[in-house]
C-alpha cells in the first residue's frame, strides 16, 4: 500500500482533547474517547509552534486508508474543539516539507 491510498492527519495531543467521545462514536472506533487513532497508524509526534504563543505542542501524525477517509472526516467535524485535522490543513515548516517531497498533497 503506498501514501497515495490514504491521508495524513494531526491530532494536537491529550491536552487538548475533551474525552467526550464524539471523535469515537462518529468515526466508529478509529478514535478513542481521547480523540487519539490507532497506535498502528501513528507516523511521527512532533512539536509545532502555537501561534500567539512562545511555546510549541507535540502534534502527533497518523495515516489513515482512504477506505477510512470518510468516517475520520465525520469524526473530525463532531469534534468540539478542533484538536484533530488532515495534515494538509496545517501551514507549518514540517508539512511545507511534506509537500514539498510529494507526501502531503
């Protein structure tokens, strides 16, 4: 299977989850009540600066199968606080170079 059969998401990371479990009931099980993916699909946790702020946050990078592209896009629209995307909404250094080498389109 290659990148090209599913999609890149973040998820901002613990502290900024509700435990609520809108991410897990729309997305039928992808997510847990802590709005995390499956550790089998985790790529990467790196630290991005928050904007307005001097510090960063970790933003953990998980691929999804395109055949679950559809319930995380569920999942991301009931959650309440934002804190999980498609890598390809974020404008950060690390996911210019993503699309830059072909990986992030």
């Amino acid at each position: 299977m290659t990148l090209a059969e599913g999609r890149i998401l973040a998820c901002d990371g613990p502290s900024y989850s509700v435990c609520d479990g809108a991410s897990e009931h729309a997305s039928e099980g992808f997510f847990d009540v802590d709005d995390t993916p499956p550790w089998d699909t985790w790529l990467l946790c790196h630290p991005m600066h928050v904007a307005a702020k001097e510090d960063s946050k970790l933003v953990l990078f998980s691929w999804v199968p395109t055949r679950l592209v559809t319930l995380v896009d569920e999942a991301i629209r009931a959650n309440p606080v934002d804190c999980i995307q498609w890598a390809t909404s974020l404008d950060s250094t690390f996911t210019r170079e993503l699309k830059k080498s072909g990986l992030l389109f």
